[in-house]
C-alpha cells in the first residue's frame, strides 16, 4: 500500500475526510453515457431506453480473490471492473454503468484509491467504452474489500439465459481458456517467498517470464463486445465463464435439460487448465447449428439430449471450479 | 455468531459449499415486482417502465459500522435494506429492488445468514412492499462486510436532488431526530463491559430500558414512502438524513446555493442530538410556501437567501455527522 508519510501525496484514508478523499478519487472515473443524475446526490439516476435494465454484483476480498504483492491499485479496479462487465456481456446486454463501494484499511493512501480509479476507467475505456461509474461509497474496514455493481442495456434484445439450450446445438466459447489459472498457479507456485507468501519481488520475475499468463489473471480482457453479438446471433444459451469450463458447462446443461458434450480437440494443449480452471471471464454459448458464430466465438462441442457434462462422448464428473468457503486457506499475504 | 457444531443447524460456510448456503438463503429473500429474470443466471432483469432507474449503493462493515455483541443477523439485514432503501426514497423514488453482497468469515453459520435473509424480508416487507432481493454474491472474508445496491422507480415524475431549494421554501423532515445517535450513545455507554467493550448481557439491559433509542439505531424505520410523496407535492431539493441534521442541512445549502435556517423550537428537547446525530434516515425536503406538507412531514425552519447553516437566524458552525475514516478507533468487539 505504499509508504504512510505526511506529505500531501501519502495522505491516508486514516488522515482524509471521506469528502477530500472522494474529491480526489471522482475526477479519475469513467463516465457512463447512461448517466441523466451523477454521483453527488442521495442517488444516481440512470437511463434504461428499453424498460429494462440487466444488474449483476460482485465482490473482490483481500485473501480469497487477490493478494496485494501481486495486484497494484490498477490491477484491482481493472479486474473488479471486467468481472462484473463480463456478466452483464452474459445475458446479452451492453454494459452501462457500474457503482462501486470500496472498503479499505485507514492507512490506505488516497493516492492508491486514485490507482483503483484508473484500474476503472481503463477497463471502461477499453472493455466497454461509454460505460461508466455513476456512484459509489467509500467506508473504512480492516479488510480491503470491492463491492461492484454492474448494468447493462438489452437495447431491446431478449436477455439470453443458461436454459435455453437445445440438442443439436452447437456449444462455442469466446476468449482464452485456462490462462487465468495458468497465470495464478504460476503465481503461487513461483510468486512466493520461501515459506510460500507471496512476495513481491518474486512476482516481478513471474511477470516478466509468463506476461500473457499473468495478464489474465490479474487484468482480465473479457470479450465483452461479443455478449451483445452472441444476442444478437440468436445465442440460446449463455454465461460468464468464472469457474471453469466444466463447471459452468455443466450449469448450462442443467439449467437446459440437456447434455453437453465438449471436444477435447478444441481446447488447447493444456486440457486441465482449460476444463477446470477458474476466472477465465470468457464467454461460453449454445447457438443454433446454423447460424455462423459471431465475433471471437469458436466451436468446443455440441448439445445433445440427455444429462450432464461429457467430454468427448464419455461423462466428466471432475467438479473442477473454485469455491471460496471451501478452499480458502486464511491468507492474506 | 453462534456456536459452532457439526449438525445441519451448525452448518458453517466453511462447510458448506456456496451453492449449499445459496440454496438454503434464496427461499428467505424478498422478491420483487420489478423482477423480469431473478437470482440464478449472470445477471437478473429488472422493469424500469419510465425508461429509467435510481440507483445507491452502501456498505456496512463489521468494526466501524455495527457490533456482534449489540446486533443480530435479523438487525442487520434490516438495517442494510432500511439504510438503501432511504436513499432511494430521498429521491422521489419508490424502491423496487436490492442487490447484496456479502463477505462473512468461514465460521459464519449458515444460519445465522438465513437470519440476515429473514431481515431484509421484513424490512422490505415493512418500509417498502413490493421491494426484494434480485440477487446478490457470497463471499468469504476475514471482516463481515454487507454491501447493498437499491434501485427505484421514479414512476415518471422528476428526480428530487438537493441543489433545488429555494429562498422562501419551507424545510421540513420525515422521521425522528436524533433517535438513533442516542441509541448508539447508550450502547457505547451501558452496553459494554468494564474494558469497554461491546457486550451481549449488558446490551440486553440497555435495550430493555430504552427501546425507542436502541431500536432506531439497530433497526431503523426510514420513512420510504414519504420519498414519493413529497416528490409528487413539489419537494424543491430532498435528502436522506444520515450524518445528522447540520450536516445533511448545510449540504442541502450547499448545493441549493441558499441558507438554510433551523428552528430550535422544532428540533425537541434534545437539541444537540437533533441537530449533530447521525444515522437518522428520516427525509429532509424543502417545499414550496404554499404546499401542505404531506405525509409524516413537519416545519423545521426556512430556506434564506444567503449561504450556509443558521439556527434561528445565527451561523451554525458545529461539524456534526460521522466521518468514518476520522473517527474509526479500530474496534471490532
């Protein structure tokens, strides 16, 4: 979190008014095209043409989603940002807007939020250029904590659900699989310290070795233009792939009453990483077996009748995924 | 947070897997009438049948903004959904629809977050019928953190902001002032033990002698529906009062570009709670002269030419309010 000190540029929280604080942070973030009320007021007042409007929350916790060796400020409001960005891509829609509420310890440097506040408008300006940060709220805690909400607009698109695979069709994914937790493995594995903290020195040198790997973790690029495309495609199912493949393949196929069956040939030369592994923020959707695949998507495998996840024909039953109660080991490093 | 134990009912989150804990969550949610697609999918769908929608966004962190020796889960629940839902009604607005996030620790019981469930759900159900969760994300984290986004629905009428009071208007509030500073005043003072710290035997005593105050600081009654009844009246400038009556009233001024004079003689026996106490989430609004008031409304002074906070008729400087970056002293008892 940088050095304390008295000068006006390692100003804290501790030592800040929440007014001061967010004087400084406001002018950094990106704005929303949507925006009819801004921040300042009780509340923000966003237009929703269609008479719709798509929500989605997020929440980002120093130990179980990030490690501050690891991530700068950039780094967390860019991720914070994409994450969110990507589910709204999910259901069809464009991202709008996004609040953000940021809970951080009183020694944190109002020039490091000033960090996060680029960390957005980047991600913004880069993901979902027009969408912006319409509110928020700034609160002390003992844990650093985001709490991202994200809209979107269907621009008169019906919002495309997990439920509505059919066999036959042809399943597709948009963006990188396995890289998120390629570069994460590789930052526990060689981003620690001797007794297995994460460090940041060692960091840099991961960094530098595997930057594609390590990019996406930590500054996730979710295709978020092709969610829109996909809608538009007539996508008949879709969603946001943060656990891995085959688990959110498997959400699909429940949700649908259907089978999903993947092809192992399509997915790369890191088969585990690319099943299991989490946070890849990618897009993963079911189109009808003619219609040509929009954008970035490319075919994985195909909808059949039945039940579950089969890989090349056979059942997958490897759960694959992260859950955060149960494989949270306490750190914080 | 209860006690731990290896039955279903001592089921912790470190337990249990989130969709476990989600499943046994959702059923105790309040629904919406806004809903279009609700919890389940990347993201939920919600009407906004004027082509636009309020939205704030807050957060409540274990330390700074409640206690577990003075609040339980019910409490929380309520508060969270009571203190959003004011900042929707602030602006004309009536509520439609939560999204909340919360971070709790592996030893959290599951039950005792269906307890915060049960909390929204009355509260919804109380302040603002037809108001409900549309979704949300589970999180672990070493600090029990809740953070809540509200939306509403101006039903075609325009937005109340503060920057609209005029010399001449009538100010008036909705609600108590200074209930819930002193409230929390008695539990610093009598709810805790000899080393000072927050403790459940003698919170038990404080609630039981002074239910009023405890009950509006723990579980807050804004009064949401006067939000849209003082829009429709003609309300010039509207905000939620949660940093007390001083403070929220200069910002009023502030942006209105007008002073604003209070009357002492309107503000109760307790003045200094009336005018500095935080956390009240009643509604300040300026009317025009010849408005009656409607709903819970009563005259508290007078909108002036000129700049600033008066209290009958002299400059105001006390602070007042609650800056949580300045005050915090680190406890979490």
């Amino acid at each position: 979190m940088g050095n304390s000190g008295s000068d006006a540029a390692g100003l804290t929280l501790g030592e800040a008014s929440e007014r001061e604080a967010l004087r400084r942070i406001f002018p950094r973030l990106p704005e929303s095209r949507a925006t009819l009320v801004g921040p300042g007021d009780d509340a923000a007042v966003l237009a929703a043409p269609d008479g719709r409007f798509v929500v989605t929350t997020d929440m980002m916790v120093h130990g179980p989603d990030f490690r501050l060796a690891w991530s700068g400020p950039v780094d967390l409001g860019w991720k914070a940002a994409a994450t969110n960005l990507s589910d709204v891509a999910a259901m069809g829609a464009v991202p709008t807007a996004l609040v953000v509420a940021i809970a951080a310890p009183p020694e944190t440097e109002v020039a490091w939020l000033e960090g996060v506040a680029d960390g957005f408008r980047m991600a913004c300006a880069e993901l979902a250029p027009g969408c912006g940060v319409v509110g928020g709220d700034l609160s002390v805690s003992a844990t650093l904590t985001f709490a991202v909400t994200a809209f979107g607009d269907l621009e008169g698109r019906a919002p495309v659900l997990r439920s509505g695979a059919r066999p036959g069709d042809v399943v597709a994914v948009s963006g990188a699989l396995g890289e998120a937790a390629t570069g994460l493995r590789l930052l526990f594995a060689e981003g620690v310290d001797a007794v297995g903290e994460p460090d940041a020195e060692r960091f840099a040198a991961v960094a530098a070795a595997h930057p594609e790997a390590v990019g996406a973790q930590l500054r996730p690029r979710p295709p978020i233009a092709d969610g829109p495309l996909a809608a538009e495609a007539g996508a008949t199912a879709m969603l946001d792939l943060s656990d891995g493949l085959a688990l959110d393949a498997r959400r699909v196929a429940e949700a649908s009453g259907v089978a999903i069956d993947l092809d192992t040939s399509a997915l790369g030369p890191d088969l585990g990483a690319a099943l299991t592994g989490g946070e890849d923020h990618g897009l993963f959707a079911a189109f009808p077996p003619e219609v040509p695949l929009p954008g970035g998507f490319r075919r994985v495998g195909v909808v059949r009748a039945g039940e579950g996840l089969l890989v090349d024909g056979r059942p997958f039953a490897e759960r694959g995924g992260w859950d955060p109660y149960l494989e949270w080991d306490g750190g914080r490093g």
